[in-house]
C-alpha cells in the first residue's frame, strides 16, 4: 500500500494505515511522488503537518474518462492539515513557497519556520498559522530556521541567521522571542551558533548541541549561563560527530545522531544522560556486541514512557530501565510489529515479590523461554541462568536498587522491573 509521505500506526490492529493518499509532489498526476514529511502537530481532531510537497486529498471525485471513484486532490503548499474525522486533508492558506523545517503548537497559533521566503503572503522565513481566524502573521525573520521549541514564556529559535532580527537585535544562531511583548533578544556564548543541530527544554533548562564545535550543552534559562556537558563529538574515522535529536523525559535525557563515544564511554549513535548524576551511559547488553546502534539514529520521542527511535540503524539495544518503568526500543523502523508485541509484554507482571529481598520467583513462564538475566541500571548483566518452566531463585548476592528481569526466548522476550530491599 502507498503512505506517500505519511502514516499511521494503528495499535488495536497493529498495522500501519495510510492518510488519505498521503502527501505528494507533482500535484497528483502521473509522474508525482512521495513528499517529505519533516514535522508533525497531534491537536485533538487535526493533525498538522509540515515539510515539502504540494498535494494532499480532499475526499473522492468521479474520474470523467473512466467513470470511477479517484482522489480530489488539493494543492497544499508544504503545510496541511489532516481532519481526522472526516478524513480529508485541507488548507492553511496559501501555505509556504518552500521547505518547512520547524513546527511549534501554542493555544491556536502554529510557529512555522524553513528555508522558505513566502509564507502566507509575506515575505518571511518564520510566521504563525491561527486555526481559528485561518490568518497568517509575519514574524518578520529572512533567514533560514531550524528549531522552534518554547518553555510558555518565549519561543527558541535556532537558525542559520547571522544579522539583524526584527529591532535591531544581532543574532548569531539562537535567539528569543518574547510572547508576550513580542521582542526578540539574542543568546550567546562559546558553543552557540548557526550550526545548532539539535535542540530541547525541559523546566529550567534547554539542552542543544552544537555541529561545528562536536558539543551538547546545557543552558540554564533562570540564570542566562551554560554548561558543557560534553566536547569533541568524534565518529571512528576521526570526523566530527552529529547529535540529530536530544528528548527529556523523567530525569533522562535521550540522545541519538551519528557518533561512536560521548562522555568518556563508547556507545554507538545512541546514548542516556542521567540529569541527576551527570553520568552517560551507553545501555550495552552482553548478548550484543553493540551499545548504542548500529545507523544513524534521526528522531527519538517518548510516548508513556516508551522510547521510540528511527534512523537507518538495522539493531538498536532492545531495552533499558529508565527509572521510570521498563522502556523498550525498537529494534528497526521496520520492525514496529514485533516491537509493539514487546512492549505489550512488558507490563506482563511474571517476578514476584517486588519489591523483593533474598529471593524472587518466576511464575507461569512459557517453556519456549530459557533463560533468564538480571540488569543493572547501568545496563551491565548481573546474574543469567538457564531455565524451562516457574523457577525460584536467590538474590542475596546483589546490591539494593532497580534492575530488570529479562525472560529470553527463542522468538521474543519479556521484561520487568525489579526493586531489590534489605
């Protein structure tokens, strides 16, 4: 089935199902193709999106020639948005005349911002949407821009801009826009600039890293100050590594990009900051001789505390306690039906007593599962055993704190998390 563009994974049927015809370039004829789908908004009944193409579908209309139902396609100009209800992809104005980079939900207002020069009518590399009045408003900005994220105060904006903003503010790569006087003001320091690749807020705090300076930083939004949490972001050639996405979520902060170490460990494209301890961790597991994957990691997000990946890696840690409760991590993009089965089990409740003190029990476990490992939250193995069927065994030997109980099977596995008291 053709997605163009666009899908939906549905999680009662566990397929993927398709927009409409999706979203294309070549205004539906005979020679059109995919369109490029770079940001999505999820606001009640539309779903939002951004990126490079020029049509979408309105419904169904009569083909004249052969007296068949086809798609009425609508010309959308790299912004649409997609009705759930009736299932029709409709307008936002005269949209932009190109690439749209960055989306940014607030109230009913839609940041938008690319390498456009159009964007409803005005001439402006950054403009907002109103779903209500169905008006654009320029944010006067000519520059190329690449992130937008927002603490509810203001709106952070990277970018390739080096000159003047609206009121005579010099800017070199990152700057803030004042929702409420509707100001602009500049951020600077050592490790700000136009080649910021990544970017993210989590309370107080926004975290970017860098691509010219290899950097993931951390700036404190109270106190205008940052930290650097790590320099030198090399890949094994020797180049200078990427950082594509950065994701808070509980006291963790996800990263994934193209590199082979960060914060003095190895970990292949994909890492965990603890916010609290200020420690990396690359999640490695003893049965693979990978940590971290094996591609590019591109997006990460986390839904309900599942972390969700994509990139061109083929194998990525299957799993890792985030303190949060047991996360699992697709394996593949393409691997989303397995992957959901896995989480599904996840919250199987198999170990017992948990909290637990000297000995743990496994109960009711399928004879196709045969072996069972104890991980830290380190992600280093602690205790593995063979098994076939309910089984007891000790843990006097290992420390108070959080692990997980990994059952592993010829096909699958299932995971649990497990509080060790004394």
């Amino acid at each position: 089935k053709l997605f163009n563009g666009i899908a939906q994974w549905d999680g009662d049927s566990l397929k993927w199902k398709s927009l409409g015809t999706g979203l294309q370039m070549g205004a539906g004829g005979a020679l059109s193709y995919a369109g490029e789908v770079n940001q999505l908004i999820d606001k009640d009944t539309l779903l939002i999106a951004g990126g490079y193409f020029d049509v979408g579908d309105s419904g169904t209309v009569v083909d004249m020639w052969t007296s068949q139902l086809g798609p009425r396609y609508l010309p959308l100009k790299n912004v649409g948005i997609w009705y759930k209800g009736s299932k029709k992809w409709g307008r936002m104005g005269s949209g932009t005349n190109g690439i749209v980079n960055a989306m940014l939900l607030i109230g009913d207002d839609v940041y938008v911002g690319g390498m456009f020069t159009t964007a409803g009518g005005f001439n402006t590399q950054l403009a907002k949407y109103n779903l209500v009045s169905k008006q654009w408003t320029s944010l006067d900005v000519t520059d190329e821009i690449w992130h937008l994220v927002t603490d509810g105060s203001a709106i952070y904006v990277t970018g390739h801009f080096i000159d003047l903003l609206p009121g005579d503010v010099q800017c070199y790569g990152l700057a803030k826009y004042d929702l409420a006087s509707g100001t602009w003001s500049n951020i600077s320091g050592s490790y700000i600039d136009h080649s910021i690749s990544a970017i993210t807020i989590s309370g107080n705090y926004m975290y970017m890293a860098n691509y010219d300076g290899n950097a993931l930083v951390k700036y404190d939004l109270t106190n205008n100050t940052y930290t650097v949490l790590h320099s030198d972001l090399l890949t094994s050639n020797g180049m200078g590594g990427i950082i594509n996405s950065l994701t808070v979520s509980g006291n963790y902060l996800y990263i994934g990009g193209l590199f082979d170490g960060i914060g003095g460990i190895q970990s292949k494209n994909f890492a965990i900051y603890n916010l609290n301890t200020g420690v990396f961790s690359n999640q490695r597991r003893a049965s693979n001789n990978i940590a971290g994957a094996n591609g590019e990691v591109k997006y990460i997000t986390v839904y309900n505390d599942v972390v969700y990946a994509t990139g061109s890696f083929s194998i990525l840690n299957k799993s890792f306690s985030s303190g949060l409760g047991t996360v699992a991590v697709p394996g593949s993009v393409t691997a989303m039906d397995n992957f959901v089965s896995k989480a599904q089990m996840a919250n199987e409740i198999f170990c017992y007593p948990n909290p637990a003190s000297s000995e743990i029990r496994i109960k009711d476990m399928n004879t196709s599962y045969t072996e069972i490992r104890i991980v830290n939250m380190l992600g280093d193995e602690v205790k593995k055993m063979q098994v076939k069927g309910d089984v007891a065994f000790g843990i006097n030997d290992l420390e108070p704190g959080i692990y997980e109980v990994i059952l592993v099977g010829d096909k699958d596995q299932k995971i649990q998390k497990l509080i060790i008291q004394k």
